[in-house]
C-alpha cells in the first residue's frame, strides 16, 4: 500500500497563518495528477508541531477528502506523549485515512524500551495500519534497528521511515523485520540508493515540488534501473540540497510560493525564507527544470 514517491506535504496557510483550504484542495490535485504515489498529511513538512489537535484533524480530513481515494493518504499522527499520539490516530483512523506515521517522541528522550512500549500502545489502541518514523537529527532520539525488528512482529506496525540517512540500516532492517515490512526512506539526497538496497518508497520533500521528477526516479530505482535512476536524480540533486538550508519546511514553503502554488504563509517560531538563500534555490529550481 505505502511505497514509491510519497509527498510530505505542506500544510499551506494564509499570511496570518491561518490554513488555506483551497490551496491544500489545489495541492492535492495537482501530487495526483503529477503520479505521486501517496500523500503524507501533517507531518514534519506539513508543521504539525504548531497545528492545535483540531486543525491538525481537519488538514487530515481535508486531505482525505481533496484525496477521494485516488491515492493513499497517511496521516502524521506522532507525539511526545503516548497519550496524544493515541488521540491523534483515533482521529485519522475516523477521518478516512488509510494509514498513520509516527515519529519518535521527541525531546524526552525515551529509552529503547520506552519506544517499544509508546509504538505498541498506539498500535494496540487504533487499528489501522501504521508505519514508525525515525529522524533523529530531529528528535534528538534514534530508534536503533533491534528495537525496530520487535515492533515489526506486531500486526499493524506495517513499516518504517528511516530518515537517518544511514543506508546500512537498510540490509539490517530487512534482515530483522522480514520481507512484508516496508522500508522508507525520509531523507531525499540517499533516496536513490535507499531503493535500489531494496527500500520500497520515499517520504519526500523535495517531491512538493517536483513530484513527477521524484515519481520517475523512484519508479526507475525499484524496477532495478540504476543508470535511469541516477540521470533523473542528477537534475534534482541541489534541491535535495537546497530545500534544507535553512530548517524544513521554510525553504520548500518559499519555493512552492515562488511557483504560484501557495501563498507566503508560516507559522512561527518558523519564519519565511532568508532572502540571502533564495537565489540559490531559485538556481537549483531552474536547473531542474521548474522555474
């Protein structure tokens, strides 16, 4: 169910920082039309950390709705507190979505153990299928591959997004969780070679905004097409790069404005993009063929 080219979409808003429907409605369309394979809804990108628990279960309803089965829809719903991340499934199990992404607990710092016990609670509490998100570089927690293989035994914990970018987890975790458990990547610049060890989709930012590009190199690493794989990823290397000088999402906020697809909204303590970083995403935008 969850693989190829998967979005991690914006959440898009008004200057006010208030949520703009109808261009959430328009970038729905749009990923569909252009061969995203999945929508993540609310997650890091789509800055669930400053939505209040009604609009982030609106965007998610929004999105399913926008969606209209046409693709799957997978509902960032983690928290620090296994409390929330349990409220926060329920709600995207009733919204409609076909499944859930849980990040680490961030900031308390949980033991392996802890993480164990947090991602079976949710997983016991709603049933519906749900994939682990490890990004420490984030959370300032790493979910190591062990404790990764006892969760995957647990009949809804169907996957994983490993945004280490450390593509020697990809030989362990397929040797502690078994065929059927996807393997994701969260981190576009090692996505190429993440496929091709035998991962099976991308959670992608840079998909916001090159989505049939990202679709067509991912299609390419899973059929084994490494040369096709690496001459589309050549084109989108300095957006991988670039959407991350400064902090996720910012630079792929501005990019999407820049494109006409979203106004100039977000929410602090996030702030829109420097100006002394714009030409050169702009440049990396041209030479991949989007400006």
């Amino acid at each position: 169910m969850f693989q190829g080219s998967m979005v991690a979409l914006v959440t898009p808003m008004r200057e006010d920082g208030s949520v703009d429907e109808n261009s959430l409605r328009a970038l729905v369309n749009w990923h569909v039309e252009q061969g995203t394979d999945a929508i993540v809804a609310v997650g890091t990108t789509g800055e669930s950390a400053t939505l209040d628990e009604q609009e982030h279960c609106e965007v998610i309803r929004q999105v399913v709705s926008y969606t209209n089965k046409r693709v799957p829809v997978i509902a960032g719903t983690g928290a620090n507190s296994t409390t929330e991340a349990i409220q926060l499934t329920r709600c995207a199990k009733e919204a409609g979505a076909d499944g859930c992404l849980l990040v680490t607990p961030y900031y308390n710092k949980p033991t392996q153990e802890g993480l164990f016990q947090h991602f079976k609670a949710v997983a016991e509490a709603v049933d519906i299928p749900q994939l682990l998100y490890n990004v420490p570089g984030r959370t300032a927690c790493d979910m190591l591959p062990e404790t990764v293989g006892r969760l995957s035994a647990i009949k809804n914990i169907v996957g994983i997004k490993e945004a280490t970018g450390q593509l020697d987890r990809v030989a362990q975790l397929k040797a502690l969780c078994g065929g059927d458990f996807a393997l994701i990547t969260g981190d576009d610049a090692t996505s190429r070679e993440f496929i091709l060890l035998g991962g099976v989709g991308t959670i992608s930012v840079t998909a916001n905004i090159a989505p049939a590009a990202m679709h067509q190199m991912i299609t390419a690493a899973r059929n084994g097409d490494a040369d096709e794989a690496a001459r589309i990823d050549a084109t989108l290397a300095a957006l991988h790069r670039d959407l991350f000088l400064e902090s996720n999402p910012i630079p792929v906020k501005w990019a999407l404005a820049e494109m006409g697809l979203i106004p100039k909204g977000i929410r602090l303590p996030l702030t829109w993009f420097a100006e002394a970083y714009q030409a050169p995403l702009r440049q990396s935008m041209v030479a991949a063929g989007i400006l």
